[in-house]
C-alpha cells in the first residue's frame, strides 16, 4: 500500500486485531501472576474466594475514586425497595 492510498475500514480492522493480539500475549504474564496471587491466598487460608472477589471489587471501586458514602446511601435506597434496611 503506497503512502497514498487510504485505508480500508477492514484494514483498520486487521490492524486493531493485531495490535490487540499484541497487548493480549504481553499481558498473559501478569494474568498468570493475579491468578497464582489469588491461589496463594487461598491455599494458605488467608482468604476465601468470597473474600477475595470482595476485595476486587473494592479495588476497582477504589479505582473508579467512588463515594463510598454515596454508594452506601444508595445501597440503602435500593435495598429498601427490594428487602429490608440493613443495621448500621
């Protein structure tokens, strides 16, 4: 293809696949790292599979900078309506 000659949307396409091929292999490490991470914990006794999905999901609403005061309030809110208020 000469410098001249635009680019198809299907040859964006075949580019953004192979660069997201690219990305997904580089990660795979650091995949097998979280998982060896969360098995370590768990074969120790340290935490339970329950605790450990509870700490992810505190770790991306960490990330996400949530207010922990508003979701609580919201929680609250929504619980309300489907079942009975939590105790304090």
């Amino acid at each position: 293809m000469s410098a001249t000659t635009k680019k198809s949307k299907e040859d964006y396409i075949v580019d953004y696949i192979s660069s997201l091929s690219t990305i997904e292999e580089a990660m795979e490490p650091y995949k097998d790292q979280r998982r060896d991470l969360r098995k370590q914990y768990n074969d120790n006794g340290w935490l339970t599979a329950q605790d450990i999905r509870t700490a992810v999901k505190a770790f991306r609403l960490m990330k996400q900078e949530v207010d922990f005061d508003e979701l609580r309030e919201t929680y609250r809110t929504l619980r309300g309506n489907v079942g009975p208020e939590l105790e304090e």
